[in-house]
C-alpha cells in the first residue's frame, strides 16, 4: 500500500469514522488499530496535524514527548509490564496514514510485520 491521499485519523479524532478508544486527553488519542499485528495492537496519534516524525521541532517537541506519556499510561491501564513501540516515518520508512502515530505493541509482536 502506498502514502494515503486522505486522512482517515483526522476523521476519527473528528468523530466522523469510529474507533475502539483506549486512551484520550487533550491532546492524544489512542486506539485500537483495525488489523492488529500482535495480541494487543495501539495506535497513538496527536489531535494535531503532524504529518511524520520528521516534522519535529523546537515548537512542537511536547507533543512527541506527549505519545510516549500516552504508551505509558495504556501500559498502566492494560497492566502491561512490557511492551514495543514501533514508528514508520514517511513513505520511504513503511508510512501508510499521513498522519503521525506511534505503534503500541504486545511483546509477542516479531519486529517484521509493520
Ligand atoms: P503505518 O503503516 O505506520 O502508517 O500504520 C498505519 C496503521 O493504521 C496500520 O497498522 C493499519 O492497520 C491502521 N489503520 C488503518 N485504518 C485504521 C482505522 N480506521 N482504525 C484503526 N487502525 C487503522
């Protein structure tokens, strides 16, 4: 699959496409994604339009900060005393949704698959 023209997070955080929400606060969202690739498969994604990690910079560097506090409280909640983190950044790194997010992943996920 190749970069998506539309994007289908900005719509969830709009509420106009469903998801099976985990997590929420002002800034984040996070949520089940739709075609797991391990048990327990998160997508954590800012409320802002940040397109791919290499859109960092000293502005907005909070909100990246931000994901990591988010997998930290979906591990507390989920009673997960391990998980992965995975991020593809841009269509030439495995980046489908142009929309920033990172990957919260079981340990039983295998590293290939995303
Ligand atoms: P990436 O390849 O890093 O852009 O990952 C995009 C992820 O979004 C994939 O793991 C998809 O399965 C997931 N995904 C796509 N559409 C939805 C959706 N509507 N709800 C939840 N997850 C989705």
């Amino acid at each position: 699959m190749t970069f998506m023209e539309k994007n289908i997070f900005a719509e969830i955080i709009a509420g106009k496409l469903p998801c099976q929400k985990v997590y929420e606060s002002d800034d984040i969202l996070a949520f089940y994604d739709i075609a797991p690739k391990a048990k327990t498969h998160i997508l954590i994604i800012p409320k802002t339009e940040i397109i791919t990690a290499q859109e960092v910079n000293e502005k907005n560097l909070a909100i990246f900060g931000k994901l990591f506090l988010a997998a930290k409280e979906i591990a507390k909640k989920l009673k997960m005393t391990g998980y992965k983190l995975h991020m593809n950044v841009g269509e030439d790194g495995g980046q489908v949704v142009p929309h920033l997010h990172l990957h919260f992943l079981s340990a039983d996920y295998d590293g290939s698959q995303l």
